[in-house]
C-alpha cells in the first residue's frame, strides 16, 4: 500500500550545525509534499512544501529537495538552534488532500 | 499559531460511549480533514469535508463520522468508542478540497478511553 517513511527515527545535532532529515515516499504519482515539526503537546506546524515539478525549495533556514527518481524528500535545517528541537514528518498528497505522513524524526539539538 | 481551533482539549470517556470533537478552520479556508496520531506514530487520515460534503475518507470504520457546518466549522464524532481510539485527534484546514494546498493543523484533541 502506500507508505512515507523515514530513513532516521532519531537525530541528534549540536547547536549551531546543519541537520539533514531524510524521507522515502513510495507512491510515484504523489505531485505535492509537505514538511511538518511537531512539538511536544501541540499539532503539527506547516515548515515548506514542494510540487512534484520542483527539485528544491528554500525557506527561512530551511531547503526541502526533491529526487523522483529515487522518490526521495529531505528536509535540510541551517544552523541549527534549540528552538528547532521536536519530531518531524514528512507527508505526501497524492490523492486532492488526503495526506500520508512517515512516522517521523526526533531531532535533537545540543547546546 | 494557525487559526484553527479545537474543542475540548482533552476528554476521557468509557468504552461503548459516544464523543463529539469540534473545529474550527482558519478565516477563509473551506475544507477541513479530520486526523488520527496514536502515540509514537504520524497522524493517519480519518477524513475531509469539503462544502459541507464528505471529500474523501480514508481506511476508519463507520463509527466514525463526521459533518461540516455552512461556517465550514466541523465535528467528528465516534461511536461505540474501543480501546484503541484512544490518541490525538488533529483537524486541519486548507483552502481548497482538490489538495496540493497548505494543511493547517489545530492543537488538537487528546482523547482517553477507558
């Protein structure tokens, strides 16, 4: 069926390095995705998104890329701050709005 | 902080029993989807209402259903409540049922059954 998995359920990044936070998507007609962090306690917060003709995508500290090919998405953080700590998922939309999430990276950061 | 809103916060209920979980979507959003996150895992999508229409469901028995309001405001309600109902329950809003739009999440409803 179809799935989004990560590759790492955990990351642990000292302050200031970049974290990279990786996805496998299985379904190849998938033509939208979405990085979100959650917090602990709260919903998940919208980070970036990218269509399915895009490769890469830049935010504030963040690039999300892209690779068809392999069906791959990863999440790349810029100097990483404490402030970033929580889980992160990706999710894909394949099918007008229905949103298929992995199980999601604990990343940490280190002071 | 998005704008999506949702009631109660937290609620603890027996088995056999019946919830109503509310939300609220975001100022000029129109389509709302109702998840299912278990501990430990990533949220599974229970449904979506789009202009008052069921948009989509995905693989949740009949126990758990749903309405949409003409304010676009939404309930999901479970009947006949199990064990393993119990999770966090999150509603999102976006502007459009047809996807490839933003999902804004709510804080969501942590639900305890017992």
């Amino acid at each position: 069926g179809e799935s989004v998995g990560l590759h790492l359920p955990t990351l642990s990044v000292q302050e200031g390095d970049n974290s990279i936070i990786n996805c496998a998507y299985s379904n190849s007609a998938s033509d939208y995705f979405i990085w979100y962090k959650q917090e602990s306690g709260k919903g998940p917060q919208f980070i970036i998104d990218i269509r399915s003709n895009m490769d890469k995508r830049q935010g504030q500290r963040v690039t999300v890329l892209l690779n068809k090919t392999v069906k791959h998405l990863s999440l790349q953080i810029a100097a990483t701050q404490p402030g970033d700590s929580a889980v992160y998922f990706c999710a894909e939309d394949n099918q007008g709005g229905k949103l298929i999430f992995g199980q999601g990276t604990e990343l940490s950061v280190k002071p | 902080e998005t704008g999506v809103t949702q009631s109660p916060t937290h609620l603890i209920k027996t088995r056999g029993q019946q919830v109503t979980l509310r939300c609220s979507s975001q100022s000029g959003h129109n389509t709302v989807s109702w998840y299912q996150q278990a501990l430990g895992q990533g949220p599974q999508f229970i449904f979506q209402y789009y202009r008052e229409e069921e948009n989509g469901r995905g693989n949740f028995p009949p126990r758990f259903s749903g309405l949409q309001f003409p304010n676009y405001s939404s309930e999901l309600n479970v009947n006949a409540l199990e064990l393993d109902d119990s999770a966090l329950y999150l509603c999102a809003s976006s502007f459009s049922g047809t996807g490839g739009f933003e999902q804004y999440f709510g804080p969501g409803t942590r639900l305890t059954v017992t």
